[in-house]
C-alpha cells in the first residue's frame, strides 16, 4: 500500500488543540434501550482510537452514533466544536467518513464505481467528477493496494479485497475524522499490518482523527495512541495502550483466566495445563517458547528453569508452567535457583532440553542437563 496525499483541501486546517471528535455523557443503543452509558472520548487530530471488548459490548452501536446513523440516548458528540445534529448532511460528509462492516448495495458497480462514491459530498447535485475527483480516486486506489482491481465486478472479489475497496471508498473522502468497525477483518496477517500502517501514515501525515474498533488486541497494542475498553454497557477503562494491555485489565475486560494473557507478547494464551509438573524444560532466550506452547495444546503440565525474570521465556512461563525457577535479571544463575530446580527436575517424568549451549548467566543451567543425563534409565526420559 502507498500513502493517499497531495489533493485535500481540508485536512490540517482544524484550530490547534481542538478536538476533532468529543463525546461527552453518551448513551448510545436501539430504540430507547441504552447499550452503553457514559461514554466520554477526546479524539485529537492525528490521534488513532481503537475500541475494543467483547462482542456485543457496543463498539459498532457508538460508531454508528458517532456517526449520525442513530440517535445518540443522551449525552453530546461534537464534531470540531459543533455538536453533530447542528452539522449540515453534506458538511458532516465532507468533514467525516465512516466504513462499518455492512456491505453496500453494488449490483453491476465496479470497485471505482464504488471508491468514487466517496467523492458524492463534494460533486454537487448532479453527480459529475471532475478532475480532482478523478485524482482523489486514483490516489486512494493506489493506497490502498486495489488500483488493479478498479474495474473488477466488486460483487465478485474476495472479502478481503472487499474491504480494502472500502477503506479507498472512505479515504476518497478525504476526511478529517475516519470512523472504521473492524477494519481489519477478512484481512491475512500481512494484510492486516499494511491497513494499520497506512491509517497511521494517513492519520499521521493529515491529521486525521480515526476511531475504529477492533477485535485483534495485538494489533490495538500495536497501532493505537488511545484505546477504550467496553464492557457490561460501559466503558470499563481506557488510556494509552501500555496502561490498559496489563493482564489482569485484559482479563477482566475478556472473562479470561487470569495470566492467560500476556503484555509482552501482545497474545492470549491456552490455560495452564492443571496438575502436579510431568515434564521439566531447560530453555531460556525464547528458546522454550515453542516447547511451552505444545505442552499446552497437549495439556501436559510441566515445570521450567532457572529462567530469568524478564527473559522471553521466563514471561511466558508465567503464564504456562505449572512451576517456574526464576533467577534476578542480569544475575549469573546461582546455586541456590539450580538446588531448587534440580529438585523439581527429580519429581518429573521427563526432561526437554532445549538449549544447544550455556553462557555466562545461565552457565549453572548446565548441572540441570547433568543431572537429567544421569537419570537416563531410571524414572525420567531425557529428550
């Protein structure tokens, strides 16, 4: 994907230090049910939003409301300073686009049928593009990697390229705020990292305001400036992504057990097998991980160490291994960490070593291996 620039008009002009988007007290839901109360969010322009929680919590419903596509319960949204009814139809277009996870009627339209849909807010009556329309269209193609799909029949592409169309559709509007339900779905990995990358790069270069909400938390981690956790009809906490991806808020916003997600890795992982450890893994460097997360799958609880306490798989260990042997970072392994591993080594079936060599910090590791080589034959198996 290339960057969409050079041809709006609007971007960057909002007054310095004002919000581009402000909710304030919002409840938001269908009919006269409120879904989620008291919302309140300052968005600044350039800033990235990502919604997240549990399906059904709400996220779509306060984009949709944001967006003017339901009625807000109470409480205010301000669009620049101006509260969104006050907004003009036509302004409110010119001013926001908005991509939600609905398909658009399109029999017999092109993907450029589509994306110049975009351009409608700033056509007139009539409908007629002129030249800058033609290049906005181009250029949003272009970005976001579907130029050789223009003329294509959009009901008869992939969901994938579906959705980069789309996010064309809403970059050809050359909006100030960028409102995106789940943009990332129907998107392979690398898919996925491009649409991220490039809603950064656009919010970035133009001072785009962008909300969206999104179900990978990983890629929220990642790609967010601010994130607002929604659950049980609330906003259960927001702030920047490294106060609210802790494991225990992560936990409490999903239901998940606890330790069962992981701020390091950005991941969610299986639950930790329940017993007393069969197998002991002698790792470190991230050399365990793949080891950690097959006994998982395999529900075989097992024991690992000495591990230092931020190394990769020492944090994964806290959330996998049945028990862990930790040593203080930056600490050379000593005797006392290798007695009380060796000790849980002896209660094991089995011993995995998946280290080809020790070094200086984890050289004590290497009486583990011995230990485990003169059991050979009696109770544990050495792999």
């Amino acid at each position: 994907m290339t960057a969409l620039r050079g041809h709006s008009v609007n971007w960057g002009q909002s007054p310095i230090n004002r919000n581009a988007l402000e909710l304030r007290g919002l409840a938001v839901g269908h009919g006269q049910r409120a879904l989620v109360r008291d919302v309140c969010l300052a968005v600044r322009p350039g800033q990235v939003v990502a919604l997240i929680g549990p399906n059904g919590s709400g996220k779509t419903t306060i984009l949709r409301t944001v967006a003017g596509q339901l009625r807000a319960l109470g409480g205010v949204v301000e669009l620049f300073g101006r509260p969104l009814g006050e907004v003009p139809a036509t302004e409110r277009a010119q001013e926001m686009a908005v991509m939600l996870t609905g398909r658009p009627g399109t029999e017999l339209l092109t993907c450029r049928d589509v994306v110049e849909a975009g351009r409608y807010p700033f056509t007139g009556r009539l409908g007629v593009l002129g030249e800058k329309d033609h290049e906005a269209v181009r250029a949003a193609l272009e970005a976001t990697g579907v130029a050789d799909l223009a003329e294509r029949d959009f009901a008869h592409i992939s969901d994938g390229q579906r959705q980069r169309v789309l996010l064309a559709r809403a970059l050809c509007q050359e909006p100030r705020v960028l409102l995106l339900d789940e943009p990332t779905s129907y998107l392979d990995v690398r898919s996925q990292l491009e649409m991220l990358q490039l809603l950064r790069r656009e919010a970035r270069e133009h001072d785009i305001a962008v909300v969206a909400s999104l179900h990978e938390i990983d890629l929220a981690q990642k790609a967010a400036d601010h994130v607002v956790c929604v659950r049980d009809g609330r906003v259960a906490f927001q702030g920047a992504p490294e106060e609210v991806f802790t494991a225990e808020r992560v936990a409490e916003l999903y239901g998940l057990a606890p330790g069962a997600y992981d701020p390091a890795f950005g991941s969610v992982e299986l639950s930790r097998p329940e017993g007393a450890p069969e197998v002991f893994v002698i790792a470190g460097g991230g050399t365990g991980a793949a080891c950690f997360r097959r006994l998982a799958r395999d529900g075989v609880p097992f024991a690992t160490g000495v591990l230092h306490e931020h190394d990769a798989d020492g944090l994964l260990a806290r959330s996998l291994a049945t028990r862990a042997v930790f040593e203080r970072d930056f600490e050379p392994v000593s005797e006392r960490a290798v007695a009380e591993a060796r000790e849980v080594l002896l209660g094991c079936k089995r011993v995995i070593c998946c280290v080809d060599g020790f070094g200086t910090m984890n050289a004590r590791n290497a009486e583990l291996l011995d230990a485990a080589r003169l059991l050979i034959g009696d109770s544990p198996q050495f792999t």
